[in-house]
C-alpha cells in the first residue's frame, strides 16, 4: 500500500512540474489510451490555434484544430439564425432581381 502511494505522489509531482500544454496533452494521450475507438484528440483556442493534441496519424494537429475551429463557428451561426424570427432569415431582395 506503502508504494503504490509514494508512486501516486511521485507522478504529481512530475505532473505540477510540466507546463499546461504538456498536463494536456498526457491526458488526451491517457484518453486514447483507455477509449475505444479514439485515434486522438485536439485542443483548440477560439482561433483555430493548437493548444495541446494527441493525434496519431498523417493528419496535421493543427489543420485539424483550424478545421474544427470553422466547424463550430458555422455551427453556431446556424443556430443563431435558427433561433431568429422567419422573417429576419429570409435574404432581401436586390433591387432589379427577378419576382419569385
């Protein structure tokens, strides 16, 4: 019981002594690990900028951060004009355009 404890403490303390990104990415890698069907993970900034990844494979960390970044943000303009009223959706009509 003895060892198992100081080994705990010891991984801490390895642990406190990494900066974020290095903390980071040790769990997204642990989380590979232990879940099924995970080939990795990415965490992105607001930007699209990598701030840690665990990405195993031919595609780029940081192409795949920027791609989801786009993702997110066209999602959340859908939801934004989902939640307008009809007729604020509807696009206006250009001046000369031809009457449905």
């Amino acid at each position: 019981m003895q060892r198992s404890e100081s080994r705990r403490k010891a991984a801490l303390s390895n642990f406190s002594d990494e900066g974020i990104e290095g903390q980071l990415g040790k769990i997204l890698g642990d989380f590979r690990r232990k879940a099924t069907g995970i080939r990795g993970s990415v965490i992105a900034d607001g930007n699209g900028l990598t701030v840690a990844s665990d990405f195993q494979g031919q595609v780029s960390p940081a192409v795949l951060s920027a791609m989801s970044t786009l993702i997110a943000q066209s999602g959340a303009r859908v939801f934004e004009n989902i939640q307008k009223p009809a007729h604020a959706r509807r696009p206006k009509r250009q001046p000369g355009s031809p009457q449905d």
